[in-house]
C-alpha cells in the first residue's frame, strides 16, 4: 500500500505587524536623531522634510513637533519649522549637580551590594567595552547611562529613581556629545566605571561615592569644551 501523500495544506498566516501610529514614528525619528546627533543643535528642520523622511502627512509631523518641543528638545517657529536647541550651559550644570544629588546618594545605598547588583553591573561593563571596540558611540552612551541608572535603582528610593529616569535624554545627548568631541574618554569612562565597581564590591561607601564625584563632574567640563 502507497504511503500516504504529504499534507500540501498551507502554513497559518501570520498576523501582519502592526506599525506605530503616524505621529509616534515622526516622534521617534526626530528624537533618536537629536539624541545621537545627527539633528545637531542649531540644525531646523521642516515638516515637509521630515514628513518625506518617515513617509507621512504633515499632520502627525506637526503632533509629533509640538510633543518634542514640550520635552524641550526643539523650538517651533510657525511658518518656518522647528529649531533643534543645542545644549545650553544651564541645562549641562543642572543635570550634573542633579545626578551628583542622586547618585552620591545610591553609590553610598549600594553597599553593602547584592550578588545581583555585581552581576548586573559586570554585565553592563562588559557590553560597554565590546560596544566601544565597535565604535557605536550612541550605544555606548546609553550603557553607560544604564550602568548609573542601575546603582540608582538598587538604592530602593522610587521617588530618586523617577527623577533620574527623567533625565535620561540630556544625559544620553550629553553623552554622545562628550564622545564625539573626547574619543578618549570612551576608555577613561569604562575605567572609572570598573573603578566604582570594585568600590562597590569592596564594601566601600565612601570610596564610591568619591568615584561617582569624580565621574560625574567631569563630564560638565567635557561637554562645555573646558578640558586642559
């Protein structure tokens, strides 16, 4: 007797992704681009440029401008378009002295530190290093973002850890700004980071707290262009 033929049904079709609304995938554009600089400050750009670059209509282009310039990322002029704002003194030493408030506060709170937090943090160094050798400098900006944000959020305090969140973009911008202007600093930051693990690993509050100090104020004379 024949074995019987192969089934020849056709495969399930998969359910057709669903793309972000309009506006959403304007937003996204626009902000990834100022926050790894390809929309440099003092860069203006037009609805019906932007609105040709993600394919849409200038209606959503106009929601999602209106909703970047509310972040403070941009400056919208009727008629004309919308200034991408570059990052002025005041905004560079408010986000230092915040994170200095917060992350003095959370390198002291990470000691003694979980087998967790360590693992967590050896982690985040090593994608740092492998991400540098690449020479993806927005990736590495937000590692190094999320190596902080973790000591941040291990300190326990929801209160702390919403306003750090809060200042995500400037310090990502900052960040790729520093990079850009101070490749050398790329290997500089990873060693001040492996420097405020061991501190951490070692039960040493205080000696983490004086890495963080370090850390995190120098990156307000980088970014000012003030380094001798």
């Amino acid at each position: 007797m024949p074995a019987p033929a192969p089934s020849t049904s056709p495969a399930p079709a998969r359910p057709p992704v669903k793309r972000p609304p309009a506006a959403e995938r304007v937003y996204t554009h626009v902000k990834d681009a100022v926050l790894d600089r390809r929309y440099e400050g003092g860069t203006l750009l037009t609805e019906g440029s932007l609105a040709e670059a993600v394919g849409v209509s200038r209606t959503p282009v106009r929601e999602a401008l209106l909703r970047l310039e509310v972040e403070g990322l941009i400056k919208l002029y009727p008629k004309k378009g919308a200034l991408v704002l570059a990052v002025s003194a005041q905004e560079i030493a408010d986000v230092v002295e915040t994170r200095l408030l917060v992350e003095e506060f959370a390198a002291r709170k990470a000691v003694p530190a979980s087998a967790q937090l360590i693992s967590r943090l050896e982690g985040l160094l090593e994608e740092q290093r492998q991400l540098s050798e690449a020479g993806d400098l927005a990736a590495v900006s937000v590692k190094d973002r999320c190596f902080h944000a973790e000591i941040v959020r291990h300190a326990g305090n929801e209160i702390l850890s919403r306003l750090y969140d809060q200042l995500r973009d400037r310090q990502l911008r900052m960040g790729v700004a520093v990079m850009e202007a101070h490749p050398g600093r790329i290997a500089a930051n990873i060693a001040e980071h492996s420097e405020l693990l061991e501190a951490i690993r070692a039960g040493d509050a205080e000696g983490a707290a004086q890495v963080v100090r370090r850390h995190v104020s120098r990156v307000k004379v980088l970014v000012r262009g003030e380094d001798r």
